[in-house]
C-alpha cells in the first residue's frame, strides 16, 4: 500500500487570477514539479479528483452563495478576471470547473484514507478554502475544501469527532464560523495577528485560536506543544485534517512569522504523532495559502515526506 496519496490534477492550473497576484496557477505547478522530481508523485500515489456535487457543497454552504459563484463565473467573457461580487476572490472562466475539482478532490482522499487505500493524503488543489464562510467567498477562497471534507467523513464514515488544525498564517474565518459550537469538530488555528481577516483572536467550546504576534514564529510550535497536545487528551480525534498553508515560512511576501523548512518538519510531525495516537494515523492535509514558489517547491515535499515518517 502506498503510504501518503497525493491529489493532485493539471486543471487545477486554470483557475485564473490576473498578473500579480499572489494565489496564481504557478503556485500548482511549482508544487506538482517539485513533488515529482522528489518521486513522492508517482502513479502509484496519485489520487485522481473528482468535482464536488452541489449536494456535497451544501454540507458547508448556503444555496445563495452556490448560485452566485456559479452564475458570476458563468457570465464572464473568455480570457477575462473579475472580483466575485460578494467578496475578494478572483474568478476567470473555468474558476467554477476547478473550485469543484478542489472540493471533489479532498472529498476523493477522505475516500482513499477511509477505505485504508492510503494511511494519509495531501491535496495540492486551488483555490484554497479556510475563510469561505457559509455564505460566502473572500480571501483568495471560493469555497471550504476542509469544511466539506470534514462534513462529508461524518456523513459518508460515521467519523464522530474530526481534527482541523490550520497553521496557515491568515486565521481561516470560515472554518471557525461553518464549525463554532459543534463539539464533533475541534478547530486549532495558529495564525499572525493582527493580520487579514483580522479574527480568530477568541478560544471556547470547540475553538482554539493561538494569534501569534508579526516574527514571533516560535510560537506556533510552542501553541501545538503546549495547546493541541494536551487539548486532544479530552478529545480523542478519529480523523485529522491540516489546512496547510505555506504562507507562514520565513520567504513569503504576504506574512512575517518567519518559520523555517525545519518548523514545517516539525509540525507536520507533531500532528503525525497525534494521529497515531489517536486516529489510526489518519491525517489528510490540504493545501491553503503559500505564496513564494521557492518556498513551496523546498517545504512541500518536505512536509509530504514528513506526512510519511511516522
């Protein structure tokens, strides 16, 4: 059995965000570059995603919001980029086919760990998800690729109590709203604050926020020792989910945490040892923001191998 599936899809290069911008098609392909020069993609370990059906979006998503996604992609003209209306996202003619892909495609690895064809996955899929709220895009997200694959575990598995720890540098908003005051979903978010969206400074119930000041990086490992650790001795997760953004690493231009390649080794062993304990080892990790194709092409495949280790 091929330890660590990796979903991964060259369509996922067609959401399209206009020059400059930060969450651009190269950041795909940097990483699917890198993961296959690493032999870490291979045709053994790829997972082949599948678009998320409008019935799965409603796990996580109001009606309203679907709509509008779908009908302002639709209305574009070819070649062309413009900020969806409610929220600050970019969308371009095949963001709707790609952001399914990007749902459909974790949907496919909670598949492929649940019937125990892999221990654990990393989606390379974009656009990332964590503050898509229930009824609306923003912040680079259309829609919650982690929320919906939470859900759909729960609903299709049974899985009673999931995991999302989310060491992006942005607090993910919409992970937090879609899941506030659900004990079957414990949500940890170690993040720069203040910084956009300039939440997640509250803990309680089922949320656990660790804003970390601007280059205090340290910290973030600190907050898993001394918070996550010792907070799932009481909650005992049976699946885990990382919304794993890059964007905290000491090259990205959009946060100032500055952790090294190392500090992702070391947190994605932490979260390893935890789904040991307490998942049957069950991790299956999401690409969220990152934003230095040098970066990304050095700490994702250090993290995927790392999502191998233990």
């Amino acid at each position: 059995m091929v330890y660590t599936g990796i979903v991964a899809d060259p369509t996922y290069f067609l959401h399209q965000t206009g020059l400059g911008h930060p969450e651009c098609p190269a950041r795909y392909r940097v990483i699917e570059k890198a993961l296959g020069q690493s032999e870490l993609l291979t045709d053994e370990s790829l997972l082949t995603p599948r678009s998320a059906t409008r019935e799965e979006l409603l796990l996580c998503h109001t009606a309203s919001h679907i709509d509008l996604v779908e009908q302002e992609v639709a209305a574009l003209a070819p070649n062309t980029t413009r900020l969806l209306s409610s929220g600050d996202v970019v969308i371009s003619p095949d963001s709707w086919q790609v952001a399914l892909l990007a749902a459909g495609g974790v949907l496919v690895a909670v598949d492929a760990v649940m019937e125990e064809q892999v221990k654990t996955a990393f989606c390379a899929v974009r656009p990332p998800g964590h503050h898509a709220t229930r009824s609306k895009g923003m912040g680079f997200c259309l829609f919650n690729n982690v929320a919906i694959g939470a859900r759909y575990a729960q609903q299709q598995y049974g899985i009673e109590r999931v995991l999302i720890v989310d060491w992006d540098v942005h607090h993910g908003n919409g992970t937090e709203e879609i899941f506030t005051g659900d004990p079957s979903v414990f949500y940890f978010s170690t993040h720069q604050h203040p910084l956009y969206p300039f939440t997640g400074t509250a803990s309680g119930g089922n949320i656990l926020n660790c804003p970390i000041p601007q280059g205090e990086g340290w910290r973030v490992l600190e907050a898993f020792k001394q918070q996550l650790i010792p907070a799932m001795k009481a909650f005992r997760p049976e699946l885990i989910f990382i919304s794993a953004g890059f964007d905290a690493h000491q090259l990205d231009p959009l946060g100032d945490l500055g952790l090294s390649d190392n500090d992702y080794a070391t947190l994605t062993t932490l979260v390893m040892r935890l789904a040991k304990t307490y998942a049957k080892e069950r991790v299956i990790s999401v690409l969220e923001g990152g934003y230095s194709l040098e970066a990304l092409t050095r700490v994702v495949p250090i993290h995927v191998e790392h999502l191998m280790a233990e």
